[in-house]
C-alpha cells in the first residue's frame, strides 16, 4: 500500500498509546475496514512533522475477500484529509515494505526569501540569507557513497551497539525561484540524518562554513561537531525502492 500523508498533526510515523500517529490512525481504518486487527510494516519510519509522498506499507489480509479498488475507497473515506491511500496491490508473500526495500528518497523544501510565506509554513524551512547553491552541492558531494554518519545521527539510549554507516548514493541541491530543494538517496537513513545534514548544507550555504568542512564532521563522528537538526516540516519522504 503507497500512503501519503499531512505530518503536521501527527507525532511521527510509529504507534504510540500516547499520542496521534500516522501508523495507528491507518491501523484503526484498517481494522474497521477488514474487521479484524490488521498490523502493519512501513519502508521508513518519519518523525514528528515529516511528511510523505510515497511511504510504502504492507499487511497481511485475507486473499479471498481483497479488494483493492474498494479497498482503497473505504480508507480514503476515514482517513481523508491528513492520510491518502494512493494505490493498494496484492504483493508475494515473502515482501515486507521495510525489509525488501533497497533505497528510499527523500526532499526536503527551503523557501529562501527575506520574509516567510504563510500558506508554506508547514511545508518547507524558511532560510532568509541568500545561499549559495554551488557550495552546497561541493559539500553534497562528499557524502557520496559509504560513510559512518555518526556526526549526523540521533542515538537511540535502548541500542547499545548501534550502526551509523549507510550508502548514499544521489545528493542534489536544486533552485526553482525561491524554493530551494535537496534530493538524497540512500539505502537506508539514520534516525535525523537527513535534518542533520541539511543543517549543514544551510550552513555552508549561508558563508558560515566551507563545503570541505562535510568531509571533517564525518571523519569527526562526533554529533556535537555538526550544527542543529533543520526543521522537521520541510522534509517528505518521496519514494521507496524495491527491486522489480
């Protein structure tokens, strides 16, 4: 199942007793839909105010009463307006939407003007000086390929040997008018990477750090070397990738 969804009301991606969550309110119209309990797997758990585009789930479901087409009728209807179920398909029985997946893509949305847009606030980092793009794409440049992203990385307290090294493979920094996109892929993400780095990229945009200083935050691993996470809001997640 593709969903995509508003991350403004939610407190992140995964279940939480507490608080609103994109995964529990898709459970609950899952369970009323198919009168059962119905869990379920996601390709990349988002946090609090990350949106998406393309985030991928799967479930398992009784094959002789599926129906996709009424399917995603039926959730579209509950889940209208901060969740849309953009196409559901019977999968092979061994897929699972975040072991099977090979890479995910994300953007994440600056609006570079000296004063902000209301109707983007919740959608894209307003960023008032004037970057500059080609710096930022030297420093995008250098997290190409396999790197330990420690520097970049929030720690889980309950992991004792946790793992920072992931695969980048496409950074690119584009400009359309005033909005200023970051494209990155990789084959999996750590948990605040992408923030973390375009924190970074800002940085170096604004003239405050040199695009050679990417390379020494990585070799630094050490988080409180890299500036403040970027603001949850401007981040989607656009695509996840599974081999055909």
């Amino acid at each position: 199942m593709t969903v995509a969804y508003d991350g403004t009301p939610f407190h992140g991606f995964a279940t939480n007793p507490d608080v609103r969550t994109v995964q529990d309110d898709i459970e609950r119209a899952l369970a009323t839909v198919l009168r059962q309990p119905t869990p379920t797997t996601c390709a990349g758990r988002t946090d609090r105010g990350v949106h998406a585009r393309g985030q991928v789930m799967s479930f398992d479901v009784d094959a002789a009463h599926f129906d996709a087409q009424a399917l995603t009728r039926a959730l579209n209807r509950l889940l209208s307006p901060h969740i849309a179920v953009r196409d559901v398909a019977e999968a092979a029985p061994d897929f699972d939407a975040r072991f099977s997946c090979i890479a995910r893509d994300y953007r994440y949305h600056i609006i570079n003007t000296p004063t902000p847009d209301p109707l983007l606030h919740n959608r894209a980092w307003h960023v008032r000086e004037p970057l500059e793009i080609s710096p930022m794409q030297l420093a995008a440049d250098r997290v190409l390929g396999e790197h330990d992203f420690t520097s970049f990385s929030k720690r889980n307290k309950s992991r004792v040997n946790e793992f920072f090294v992931r695969r980048v493979e496409w950074a690119e920094w584009s400009r359309h008018g005033d909005a200023v996109h970051l494209d990155i892929t990789a084959n999996s993400f750590t948990h605040q990477m992408v923030r973390s780095l375009v924190g970074m990229f800002v940085e170096i945009g604004r003239g405050r750090r040199q695009a050679a200083d990417m390379s020494v935050a990585l070799g630094a691993m050490d988080r409180a070397v890299v500036p403040t996470p970027a603001p949850s809001h401007g981040l989607v997640l656009m695509r996840a990738i599974y081999r055909p």
